[in-house]
C-alpha cells in the first residue's frame, strides 16, 4: 500500500465516532480514553484500553468494537427486515452442459444478496429442506454469539425439516457474506454461499466517488466431482439419520459417535477406548480424493457465461469482490487503474491505487473503476488456473469490462466469445 | 461395476506431416498402438476403476466347494480361488450418456490352478449408459445371477443352489455357471425397476452330444425384471432389491431338449438397523423342459429339471456405525423332478470379523449333503466338510473421478444429470 498522504484522510472522523458523537482520537499519539468505547462495552471485567500509538491521526484504535451492543434486542420503532431462507438440493448450470446438484438457499446460487442500511435489523428463517444439516454465518457481522451459525459451537445445526431465525444488527457497514458453517468445505462449495451489503448512512466511498450502478462479484470454485461423490454420501447418511428419526427403534441407536460428535475430549477418548475408530485412522493415506476445483466462477457463473461489467465514460462503478470459495483470486482489469476503497467491508484510510487485486478466501474488496478510456475490457483472475473450465482455456473467472458507450468514441471492434484456444 | 470406456490406445496419426517441415514422428511412447476405427488423441483422460478382492483360505477337510465333479481331492490345501483383480475405464458421452470397458480375472479353484489355468476372464466388457437405457456387449456376470447374491465366503460356495447352472459346461470350472457372454439391453423406470432382455453365450466345455464347442453361438436367451432400493440406505430400509426371470437354454435333443429357467428371488431388512442388521435372501431356481431322466454324467446334473431354493440369513453387528463383524447361515435345498434319489442340501455357517477398512478374517463351515444318484455323477461322495479359515482383502479405488453414478442417490431423489 502507498503511504497515506495528506489529502488522503477519509477518516478523520470514523465512522463510529460520527453516529456516537464521541470526540477523540485527534492527534497522533494520543491516548484515547475509556470514553472512545461505546457505554457497553465498558462495563465488564478489563476495560479495553487504548494503546499509545504513533500511528497517523485518522487511525482510530477503538475502531474494531461493535458500535451497538450485540446482546440487544430490537427496540420498539426499529426497522427489522424479515428473509426466509430455504435450504434445498437442486441444480445448477455453471456453463451450458454442465450441470451439478447442489445446495441453493431460495433456489439459487449463489443466494440471494441481502442488502440493508447499516444498524437496520436482519431477522433470517431458516428452513431447511433438504435431507443434510445446515447453519448460516454472517461473515463479518458483529452479532449475539448465538446467531454466528457455527455448528456445535454457537448453536446445533438445523436438521432436516427444522429450522433457526437468525436476529441481528447488520453492524458494521460494508461488503459482508453468508455461507453455512456445516462442513463448510463442502456445504459452502456445494452452494450455501450469499452476498450481505451493509450499506453505510454516510457512505465516504459514494461521497469520494458518486456513483450509481454497485456490482457484487462473488467468487468461488467448484471440484464438481468431489461436490457430487460428497453430497452422495453426505445425503444417504442425512436420509438414515431421518429414517431414524421416524422410527422409535432407530432412534434408540442413534448415537452422536456415529457422526464423530462428542461431549468434550474425555468423551471422545474414552469411546476410543470403547473401540470407537475415528474416520482419520482408517487409512494412514487418506481417502483417494483430493478437491482439485475444475470450475471457478463468478456469481455462479463461468465464462463465458459471466455477466459484464456495464460503465460509460466518465461514470465511476463500485465493485464488491467476495472471497467466497477456498482459493485466493488475483483480478487484473486491462486499460485502467482502478481504486481499492474498502476491505473486509470497512473503507480503507485512503484509496489505494492498483490494477490487480488479491481476493483471498474470506476476504472482501470494494474497489471503484472509473470510466476513462472506453472500449470492452478484459477483467480475470490473473492466476490462470481459474481463467479455465474443466483445464480448456478460456473459462472461469473472466468477464468484461463494457463501455456502453465505447462507438461513440470510435471503438467498433465487438468482443468475440472464445470457448477453446 | 459397469465403468469403463475404451482408453485411448491410438495416438497421433494426423498432424504428422507439416508443410514439409521436419517432423519429430509421432509414434506412440508406449509401443505400437492398436486397431481402432477412429483414433483418438490421447488428450481426454477416462475414470479409471480398480477393484480387488483378496480371497485367501486354509482349507480342512473336503474342500472342493460344490465343484460337482469334486469328491477325489479331499485333504487340506491352500485355498485362493475367487481372488479377482477387475480394471474398469469410464468416459462420459457427448450427449450425456456413460462408455465404460470393464476387464478383469479371477482365480480358478485348486484343481484348476493346480492345471496351470490360473486366471479366467470373468470380466471384458463395453458398456454404454444412458438415463433409461443401458446395453452391454462381452463376459460379465451371467444375468441369471445378478438377482441375489449370498454371504457365503467365496462366490462359488453353494453354486448348484444359488446359481442357475450352465448345462453345457464339464463341470471343471465352477465359474462357467456364474459369467457368461453376454448381450444386453436394460431398461428401467425412474433407475429403480430394471428389465433385462438378453442374449447369451453359456460357455460351451462339456462334451455335448454334439461334440464340445470351441465356438461363442449364442445358445441361451432370457429376460428378468429387477426393483432396487435406494443406495446407501441399505441399514434402514426394508425392500433392499428383488426380481424374478425366465431363461431359454437351447440343449440339443439327445442331451435331453432345450431347458427352461424361472426364477425369483430377492433381499429383505428383517431388522433394520444401523448396528444390529439382520437382513435375509431368498433366491429360488425352476428349471423344467428336458427329457433327462439319469445323469449319465455331471454335465447331467446341470441339464436336468430340478428346484433349487436358497435362503440366507445375515446378522451384521455395527457398533458406532461400523461393521465389526458378521454373522450369517446360507442355506440351500435341491430336488430334480425326474431324477429319483438326487436330492441335496448344502449349508454355509460364515463368520467374517472386520480388521480394518477391507480387510477381514474368515471363518466358514461348509456342508454339503448328496443323494445316491447325485453322489454317483459327482465321483461318489455322498458328504463333504470343510472349515476353511483366512483373510480377505477387498477394495475398490477410483482415480480421476469424472463419472457419477448413474443410480446415485442425488440422482434418484432430485433431478436426474448424466454425469
Ligand atoms: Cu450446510
């Protein structure tokens, strides 16, 4: 990142500080008080105290706490945006011709994108329809410990036929995600994976850069085959565990190390000692699958099936790039720079210039293109493994940057699809 | 197993010559490549399948299993028939269906072994799949035998009972009853009720009235139906699978006319359950239609009208979800209609404790009983026993998985995707 410069200082008053009104965090070096927490989070045991810090004035040391208390419940007059989110297997065409069953929250994947104003309350019913367990995670939500959606460690899963409503504070702002925290390296890349925008009240990108058209790009990759041979086994056990349910005689067999779940570790020790053989010791080589993605994706869809970038000249566009899968992503736009504004949902100190950007898994990057040089532009994942369907090039994630207006200032030449090279 | 599509043995025929230009020439790495009507770029990497099943036993006693023309060996001996190694190849089609070549070899009984023919080519077989379609062209599993099979150790154990026998085989070779040359069509509703209409090359080792054939003439015809249950949930559902057929065997006159075949049988959860399974298999076999009123020989034994009735009972004990160990008693009885002391029975007592992923040790109690008449085609014995003690190693590897199951579970419970 470029060393922030004077006139880059968007954050002088943070975003927190703006809706609490607390006054602080002016000069270099400056110990901010107590009084820079939010009143709850100052009644327990140590009180966070902010660190002396050389950093340059616009950082705010307070600034990662929630700005609401996340134990709230909603108060009479507050706007609570009511989903349901239904949880079924069906399928999904990446590319015409290929086709995977998969999980799809509301009959679609990626899931619907949820978007909300910041501090707006988000009640989610979920119901589950299909015959595996599921959770949902608000990633990079500050939220009640028990709407995280961790299996087992926030709450139990939701089995088949149940269901769980999620209540939160969409806090803080910015570019976020959904996913299902259930095996997530199989349920996320099988399909329960959604866009969650939270915008801003005073949002310092649309000020810095006015814009109109927000595009969300959520990257993710598929192994179809693993995904398929997975979701088999995954099915056929979620199918025996509702027969056992509906059957008073099953369901005295039913028996949480059937499925490896445990009290604690002298639960799981001493069924070892019962003969219990956990799944990992059965083979000291493994299982003869190794998740080697052959599809990778851009909102659900590979080249050349992508959706294009729309942008005329001299109009800024915001892009939301979500890490949504297991791979990092590198994403190169051709003829521009382009600004990196925000990352993991929060906006950056001060716009960073670049034309490659690194999406890691779990991440999030908003940047805003301007539109100053028109034509059809290439924008892809410059680790070239992605920019492939089934290993042909070109494919994956690839999509185009469009002028709407590109023949008016005399660009005629009309982007050719490609499938094979 | 039904995988496999021929790899791709030709390689780069085209793009030799180049404008003149200096060419390396492009012969394959791997020696000369063979025939094939159109060759194919060695680009496209099939699914490859290897199956194994390690069958090893100490036999004491009378061993020869039901090998009918048994009865001279008796004594111990090591014991590997059934052993099999199977390599199976699978491409999905353009338009949405499987190819898949199957080729595979079993080890033959001791006797045969012994002979010097170790392996017999139980499997080579090209497959092709569509949705609702399936047809097979090759050696594979004899049709007739693909309704139930039993618990016993080996496959072969108990084949006068559980198999519809081959009346042109010597008798020598057990597995001449369970595989056969075959060509298929199969169809099925929903990929749960199947209807097989085949023709077949029963392998022709007796020596006939008219002389042993060395030939593949299709000599036996036949149709079956067959329900299966879902896969998977074998633990908890009831009607696992079952089916019935009919069989035409064209037996030249003097070796008593062409047989007919019924049969029926089928698979059913006792008690389901997760760790204690107690499931049972009843498999039935009518034949009728010859006029052979004595054995004259083994290959007799195989001719004449006869009921055969097998049942099996099987306990399977899971704890935590996991076979340990099983249990089970097959047994079988057989009467022929017009041939007058030949009735039979055998027993198979089999305990199998599981060691690891695959890998067993076995037990079994073999007994078989003959009436005069039986025992005298088959060299005298009236009586065998064997207990027969070993291992068995089992598994089945995929690499480079690119072909789905046709009858997956996603498939048969949502919409169907060939893949
Ligand atoms: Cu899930």
């Amino acid at each position: 990142m470029k060393p922030l410069r004077k006139k880059d200082k968007p954050q002088d008053v943070s975003r927190r500080q703006f809706m609490t009104g607390v006054a602080g965090a002016a000069g270099a070096g400056l110990l901010l008080g107590q009084a820079a927490l939010p009143a709850w989070a100052d009644g327990g045991s140590a009180p966070m105290d902010s660190p002396a810090t050389p950093w340059l004035a616009s950082f705010d040391a307070d600034g990662t706490a929630p700005e609401y208390n996340p134990r709230e419940m909603p108060k009479a007059g507050e706007v609570i945006h009511k989903f349901e989110m239904e949880v079924t297997i069906g399928i999904h065409e990446i590319v015409p011709g290929i086709k995977a069953h998969m999980f799809l929250f509301n009959g679609s994947y990626p899931g619907p994108t949820i978007r909300v104003q910041e501090n707006e309350w988000v009640q989610i019913d979920l119901k589950n329809k299909s015959p595996e367990n599921h959770t949902i995670h608000w990633h990079g939500m500050m939220l009640q410990n028990e709407m995280d959606g961790v299996p087992f460690g926030t709450q139990w899963p939701v089995f088949t036929g149940q269901g769980y409503r999620y209540l939160f504070r969409a806090q803080p702002a910015g570019t976020h995600f959904y996913h299902c925290h259930v095996m997530t390296t199989l349920h996320q890349q099988a399909g329960l994976v959604g866009a969650l925008i939270v915008e801003a009240k005073e949002d310092i990108v649309k000020k810095t850069f006015p814009y109109t058209r927000d595009y969300t790009l959520l990257l993710s990759e598929i192994d179809t085959n693993w995904v398929n041979e997975s979701l088999n086994e995954m099915v056929g056990m979620g199918m025996t565990m509702n027969a056992m349910n509906n059957d008073m005689k099953l369901m005295g067999e039913m028996n949480g190390r059937m499925m490896g779940w445990f009290q604690d570790k002298e639960a799981f020790l001493k069924s070892i000692k019962d003969g219990y053989t956990p799944a990992y010791m059965t083979s000291m080589v493994g299982p003869n699958r190794v998740i080697t993605p052959n599809f990778f994706m851009i909102n659900g869809k590979s080249y050349p099936m992508t959706d294009p970038l729309l942008i005329k000249k001299g109009e800024n566009i915001r892009v939301r790039m979500i890490g949504g899968g297991m791979q990092p992503h590198y994403f190169h736009l051709h003829g521009h720079d382009f600004w990196h504004v925000c990352q993991d949902g929060a906006p950056l100190a001060s716009p960073v210039r670049m034309n490659t950007i690194p999406i890691f898994p779990g991440t999030t990057s908003d940047i805003v293109i301007q539109g100053t040089n028109p034509g059809s532009w290439h924008f892809h994942d410059h680790s070239d493994l992605s920019t492939t369907n089934n290993g042909i090039h070109p494919g994956g994630m690839m999509t185009m940057l469009m002028y709407e207006d590109a023949e008016k200032y005399g660009v005629t030449f009309k982007d050719v699809i490609q499938t094979n090279s | 197993m039904r995988t496999s599509q021929g790899s791709k043995r030709q390689t780069l025929r085209q793009g030799v010559a180049l404008m003149g230009l200096a060419m390396i020439s492009a012969i394959p790495a791997f020696g000369q490549a063979q025939q094939v009507p159109i060759p194919e770029q060695p680009s496209t990497a099939p699914q490859i399948e290897i199956l194994g099943t390690g069958v090893a036993t100490l036999d004491l006693g009378r061993s020869r299993n039901s090998t009918p023309d048994g009865g001279k060996a008796s004594g111990s001996q090591i014991n590997i028939s059934d052993s099999s190694l199977v390599v199976g190849a699978a491409q999905r089609l353009y338009k949405g269906g499987i190819g898949s070549l199957t080729v595979g070899g079993l080890a033959l009984d001791q006797t045969n072994t012994g002979r010097g023919t170790q392996l017999f080519l139980h499997q080579a077989f090209a497959d092709y799949q569509a949705q609702s379609l399936e047809a097979y062209i090759g050696r594979t599993d004899q049709p007739t035998a693909q309704i139930v099979t039993f618990p016993t150790l080996r496959g072969d154990d108990l084949v006068t009972f559980t198999n519809l026998l081959d009346p042109f085989s010597s008798g020598e070779n057990v597995n001449e009853h369970r595989y056969s040359n075959v060509a298929a069509i199969t169809l099925n509703q929903k990929l749960t009720t199947f209807e097989n209409f085949h023709v077949q090359h029963l392998i022709e080792s007796a020596d006939t009235s008219r002389g042993p054939s060395t030939g593949t003439g299709l000599n036996s015809y036949g149709a079956s139906i067959q329900h299966l249950g879902l896969p998977g949930l074998e633990a908890v559902e009831k009607y696992i699978s079952y089916g019935a057929g009919y069989e035409h065997r064209s037996i030249g006159r003097t070796d008593g006319g062409s047989s007919e075949a019924l049969y029926a049988g089928g698979v059913f959860n006792l008690k389901p359950s997760l760790v204690n399974l107690i499931d049972l298999r009843v498999l039935d076999n009518y034949t009728f239609g010859s006029n052979l009123r004595s054995f004259r020989g083994t290959p007799d034994t195989f001719r004449a009208n006869a009921n055969a009735i097998t049942a099996a009972v099987r306990y399977l004990h899971s704890p935590f979800g996991k076979p340990a160990y099983q249990v089970s008693l097959t047994a079988g009885y057989k009467s022929y209609s017009r041939v007058s002391q030949a009735g039979s029975i055998g027993l198979a007592l089999t305990g199998v404790k599981r060691l690891g992923d695959g890998f067993d040790v076995v037990a079994q109690y073999l007994y078989q009983h003959r009436g005069d008449a039986l025992a005298t085609a088959y060299g005298g014995a009236h009586e065998e026993n064997a207990v027969q003690l070993g291992f068995v190693f089992n598994f089945d590897t995929l690499f480079n998985r690119s072909v789905g199951p046709r009858r997956s579970l996603l498939n048969l419970q949502h919409q169907y995707i060939p893949n």
